[in-house]
C-alpha cells in the first residue's frame, strides 16, 4: 500500500452499519418517548461563536472547548508581541471566533434567548447531537459523544419533575431493562440539612463527603468532615440523616423531623412528596424510585430536584441525570426562567443493553431478503419479485451480479440478512422458488405469491 | 438586557421544532428508501485528521475546510520564522492536526480502506450528516449542512445504476413530488463524442461549453467552442449530437450512428441501454428518464454513468446527483475498488416541499393532545388519563400548571396540537369531558374511554 493506513483522531469513533442500528434503536426509543411527553426536537450549530462557549464551564472547562481557525488570512492582524511570546491562550482569541459545541445546555440557553419571540412557554425541547470535549480519551470517555438531553424552560411546576421520572422509567423499560433505580434528591433538603447543623456556609463539603457515602462508607465520610473542620456534634445530628432508612414515605418522615427547624428543608421535604404524589396516581412500571440525600450531582448547578439512574443488573455508572435549574439563560442576560430537565448516557446504555444481550435481533433497518444472483437471466426474472418485494416495504437487494452461491450466502450472513432466495434453472421453469431460512436453515419451495406474503406476515 | 444578544456564527442556523419535524420528514423518508435497497447507515466524526483531508478537494477546496486548533499549548513548538512571517497556510499546518468534514465522500473512501476486513464487499453504505464549508454564505448556501449520500463500492455491475434511479423515483414520490425528471449521461458517451471529432485532448472544454446549453442556448454554446478552438467542421458533427432529438431509444440510435467510429461512445451507449433494461423491467413510478448528453458535472471525478434530478414543478436547482467513480479509495492507497453514488440535496428539497406546500399536516412527532389543567383536583383528576393515552403511543401533554384557558388554547395553537380535552368542574362531575377539534372548532362531551378509542382509530 502506497500510503499510510489511514485513521481517525483519537478519541473518535467510525460507527459500522451494526452499531448503527443499535445506535438508532437507542435513540429512536428515547425520541418516541420524549415526543410521548410532548417534547419538541431542535438542532443547533456545531460551531457557536467562542464567546457564547467560553467562560461557561469554569477554567478547566474553557481548556477542553475545541477551537475551529478562522479562515483565511487568519494571522494578518495578530499582535506581533504575543506571537512573539507564543501566548496560545491569547492567541487562540485572535484566530478562533467559533467553538465547537461543548454540550447540549448551553447552546440550548443560547437558542432560548435569541428565539425568545418565537417560543412559546414552557417550552419543552430535546436534542440529540454530538458534543466535542478535549480530555485525554480513555476507555468510555471520548472526545465526541452524543448527548440526548430533555429539558423544559419557563414552568416551576412539579409536574415536570414527575414526567421526567415517567420518561426515564418508559424509555428504559422500552429498551429492555428490568431492574433499575431513579434516585431522586433536592437541592433545597440538602441546604435544610446544612442549616439544620448551623453550616450552611459548608454545604459544598459536606455534600462532596455525603455522597462518597457509597465508596467510603460511614466512616470515610466521618473521617472527611471531621478534616473539613466539622465538629462531632455536628456528626452526631448528621448521622441519622445520612443513614435514612425505611422506604420513601418513612424516610420522608424521618426527614422532616430532622429539618423541622429549616424552612428550606421542609419545603425541599415537600417538593419530593409532591413529585411521589403525581408517581402514586401514574405508576411506574420497572423504575424503583428511591430518595436518596446522598444525591448530589452538579450541586451548583441544580436549585431543586436532583436525578440519577442507575441500572441493577450491570456494574456500570450512572446511565442517566438531571435536576431543576435557576437562571438557565440569565448568562445570556434574559433572567428569570426557570428550568428543568434531564440526559440520557446512550454510550452506557449502549453497553448494558449490548452486556445484557437486550438488542432486539431484527430490525427493520437491515435487509429482509436477499434474491440470489446466478446469471442474466435469473437477474432479469428476478427484477420483478424484486420491486414488488420493495412496494410492500420489505427491505430486499438482489445480489448485484451472477456470482458463486458460496459468496452470497456469506454476503447474507454478514449482513445478517435473514431469508434468501435461490431463482436457478429450475426455480424459473417451475416458478416455485428456493425459500431459505438462514436462521434455522430450513429451505422451501415457494412461488413468489407466497413469498410476498409469508415476508408481508413477519 | 444585560449582555449582547446571542447569535450564531454566519452561515449556520438553528433548526426549531417546526422546522426538525420537515427535517426528519425527508431524512426519515430518504433514509428509509436507502434501506429498502439494502444500503445500510454508517457515521463518521465530525473531526478527521487534516492529512485525511487536506489535498482531496483541490487548492481552493482546501483553503474552504474549517481547521480545528489543537488544543493545550499549541503554539510551543510552531517555528519562530512562520509566526513572524505570519504565514498562516504553514502556521495552521503546525496547529491544527484536525479539520471538520468537508463531504462524506473522502471519509468514507478513508473509512473503507480503514476497514476493509471487516467490510463484505459489494459495500452499499448510506450516511447522513453535515458538513461544513468556508465559503461565503449566500443565500441557499450555508457553511454548516447536511449530506445525505448512498454510495455502492465493489461493484461494477450496471443493476447499481438502475437502483439508483429507482431509489431517487421512489423517494421523491415519497416525498409527493409529482413531475421531475432524472437525467442520466455516461462520461464513456462524453469521450466517444470528443473521440469523434478528434478532440479527446479537449474533452473539457467540449463537455463545459455543451453542459451550457439550457442556458446559453446553441448559439451561444457554439459561439464558446469556436471561442475554444473548435471549427466549423466539428462544430457541424457535433450539432445533431447536440441537439439529440426523440425519446430515449431514439436518441440511443442516433447516438450509435454518430459515435459508430468509438469504442468508447458504444461502450457508454451499452451501459446505458443496459440501465434502461432493468428499469423497463421496474417500472418507475413519477420520474421520467431522460438521456441527456450535455450532463456533464463532475466530469473529472465520474467515469462511467452521470445522474442529475430535477423537478419540473419549481424553478430550482437540481435537487439530487451522482453518478460511477473509478478507484474511490485510491487515495488512501487501495486501488481498484470501483464505486457508484447518488446525494439528495436535503435543503433544496425542503424549500421545494415548501413551496408546493407537500409536507404533510400531522405528524406523529408532534403532541396529539393537550389536557388542560385549571387546578390541583383537576390535574390530579387528569393523570390516569394522560397516563393512558400515552401508553396507548398518544403523544399527551397535560399542561404542567393551572392557568387560564386562553392562554393554553395558544399554547395548543402554536405547538400545532389538534385536539384539547377540557377537565372543567362539570367534567369531573359527570365523567363527560369536553374534547375539541383545533381544526375544526367542534366539541364534544366525552368519557375517558371515548377518547382513548376515538383518537386510537385517528
């Protein structure tokens, strides 16, 4: 070979036909089930000008946007002394207008703002589209990966907290799932338990060490707040809310009793038992929701209610997260909007589904019927079984030139196409054709009549 | 407003919730078409290394692709000597390993050679996804949009050709298009004409002036080849060629006569003659099929058949294009793999749908119902429905808080949503529920169970 085996940049993917259709089956679930709920799909550009992405994930954040060059004479009108001086971050604002999308919500934000006019409130939108973050790659962690976000702008009403945990039990027990948790907390309980140790000023420690609580057990988070200055006193009060037990309603009680003295707590107690209350009248079908006060994703982000999913079956991260959200937009300078929503994690869905072994084994994105090519003239007896095979949506191909049987059998199988049928001398002077089942490998003699009708039935 | 108001780079656009639902109408439509020949989906990054790129588009295709800047301290190791020369062509060599898509037709020659074992060959792929150019935005051209290619390699059988024709008529009466017309040439037709007048050397320049001639006229397309170099004498065997009259198998014949003396133009007769066998044995179901001798567009890139698609109901450009390509992967060292390749022009045809006013008025993207909500005990009163109506697949919204009934009848208006279920006092009284029809204005009283059957039969 003359040059150099080609490739793509690292962590990057090419996606084969096969993971296409397990990429499509993932995402058109959770579409269906977002438009189910009433969520409208929009698309934003994969480039937005630098200073609609910058300064908005925090510094380290800004290091991993993706920097598209301006195009021409890009260097022309550089100041000399910071080339001079090779100043990458200042001159990567000279030469770099527009960014690479670096996820779903800001852009979202962006939208928002500028077609304020045109949208009516609330506005529920989802989005499935690649993102580009510049970390080191590792194994399931990538440079460009799909997010398929949920979210609704404009409504503070709890309703939208309750659907989101009927999207995710809907869409996850659609894909298969059989066991798995919603784990559901609130900004405003986690700030009643701060207050009601006389720490507010502390909350960001105390919900870092609350939620290794998993990891490191009681004792690591013991250990961890005495070094951050927590006294035992507080540890004592603390104690019994970190070890909630019993099911919701108990735990919720126990709750209440612990915050009674912290407006904020009793009214983050409420929220939850509002958002149960519309669950209690819709029941889930697989999801276990459970409240969880260890819950603290994105702490500074969400002011309310906090999401996680966490499948049961496989030992995997989280495959889902959301929560409510102030001010989404007041960075764009239109205050007041409320919001909420919530992500699926498809790559990790996608390798429990693939673990689980849950991918359904047809699907009408691959072709149904492979017609056998041996000659001219079986090509041209076939051409009509061929179009009437495809006028009743039946996926066919006809092999594309006469060629050894052995070829298109393993043509078949690598495609996983599932019936092939055989037009030799026979089959065209008897008009009964060779009806192979590749699955089973059971072959029958079929007219094309039947034929149609026995793929019409699948 | 506090900040400036958030745009998008210029060139790219936002896509809203009305404008997705057309978007996935022709994608969705096209895509399943492809499907339905056996051509099967794959994806590639958004981001390929610039060596994959760079040098496949010709001088002023390089200079149009969007170079991404590396990230970290890029310019650490750029010599001293290009940054005080600011010379931006060698500087962006040092910066940036990574560009964005250009087309899907180098990625996927890159992508076939990156995986040829594990690709069975022939190989039809579909893909669709954007691309992104730096060309100066004008109206209809923009520097963020979508491709939507079906490419065959490994084949170079003539059923490929038919298939494509059938693909385009069958899509594009999918579609609702009621009168276009595919026009199919072949490049071994254009030589043999250059052959017959001796002028194989100016192949170009004859193919450049006659691919002119809808609308500079004979005259003018004359005028050009004088101009070029061509006599009268050529000019006098060139023009019954030209202005090739009759039906296909009319102009095939004359063709033949004229180009008796090439083996070449026979050859490209052959083939297509061939092409129009398989279609008269699949009828075509709108297109019409005409043999166009001046179809020249991308000359230097087909080599055998030349596709170009046109409507015939609205002044517009051509609206899909393709055609037979020798050694596609060629330039990542794979030689002999032969191609064919057709590409619909999604953003043309989605202002043709517009204008003739063809996508349909309901989808199954969009809410059918909204519940209306005036209060607690109405909204707890509507869940078991809102629930039951989304598991029977109704895409249901119950408005997320008590508000007046104006302002959710415009909320149902500009969402599009044909039907709203009133929960009043009354209903909730009697179990009779007021359902109106946007369309027509019409109300009913009608139980729960009346609704479910009513809009499961729509």
């Amino acid at each position: 070979m003359a040059s150099i085996k080609p490739s793509v940049p690292k962590g990057t993917r090419d996606f084969s036909p096969a993971e296409m259709v397990k990429r499509n089956y993932i995402f058109d679930t959770i579409k269906s089930v977002f438009r189910k709920y009433g969520y409208q799909q929009i698309e934003t550009p994969t480039m937005e000008n630098s200073s609609t992405l910058m300064g908005k994930y925090g510094e380290e954040g800004d290091k991993l946007i993706f920097k598209v060059l301006n195009s021409g004479d890009y260097l022309a009108k550089v100041d000399e002394q910071k080339l001079i001086e090779r100043n990458s971050n200042s001159v990567a604002v000279a030469i770099s207008e527009k960014a690479l999308r670096y996820d779903l919500t800001v852009p979202f934000a962006r939208y928002v703002v500028q077609h304020q006019n045109e949208i009516t409130f609330p506005f529920k939108r989802f989005q499935v589209q690649p993102v580009w973050r510049a970390d080191r790659p590792q194994r399931g962690r990538y440079r460009e990966f799909y997010q398929c976000d949920a979210d609704v702008v404009g409504s503070d009403s709890l309703l939208n907290e309750a659907e989101f945990i009927m999207i995710y039990d809907e869409a996850l027990t659609k894909l298969g799932l059989k066991d798995f948790s919603i784990k559901i907390n609130n900004r405003k309980i986690l700030s009643g338990i701060a207050q009601a140790i006389d720490k507010s000023d502390n909350i960001i420690d105390l919900t870092v060490a609350i939620d290794k609580l998993d990891k490191i057990g009681l004792d690591g988070v013991i250990k961890e707040l005495l070094e951050k200055g927590f006294t035992d006193a507080d540890i004592d009060k603390l104690k019994p809310v970190i070890l909630l037990e019993g099911n919701n309603t108990e735990k919720l009680a126990s709750l209440r009793e612990a915050l009674a003295q912290s407006e904020i707590g009793l009214k983050g107690c409420d929220e939850i038992e509002t958002v149960f209350g519309y669950i209690e009248r819709c029941p889930l079908q697989t999801a276990k929701l459970e409240l969880d006060i260890t819950l603290a994703r994105g702490l500074n982000y969400y002011t309310g209610a906090i999401f996680e999913v966490k499948t049961n079956e496989v030992n995997m991260g989280s495959i889902g997260g959301g929560g409510r959200y102030d001010d989404l937009t007041g960075m764009f300078g239109l205050k007041g909007l409320t919001g909420a929503g919530i992500s699926f994690g498809a790559d990790r869905i996608y390798d429990v589904l693939e673990e689980l072994n849950l991918f359904p084994a047809g699907s009408n994105q691959t072709t149904q019927v492979l017609i056998c090519n041996f000659d001219k003239e079986g090509e041209l007896y076939s051409l009509p079984l061929l179009q009437r095979l495809r006028r009743n949506n039946i996926n066919t191909e006809l092999y594309p030139a006469g060629a050894k049987i052995k070829k298109q059998m393993e043509y078949a199988n690598n495609k996983n196409i599932p019936y092939v049928v055989v037009v030799g001398g026979d089959e065209m002077q008897t008009g009964l054709l060779t009806f192979k089942d590749m699955a089973s490998g059971v072959q029958e003699k079929l007219t094309a009549d039947e034929i149609v009708a026995k793929l019409n039935r699948d």
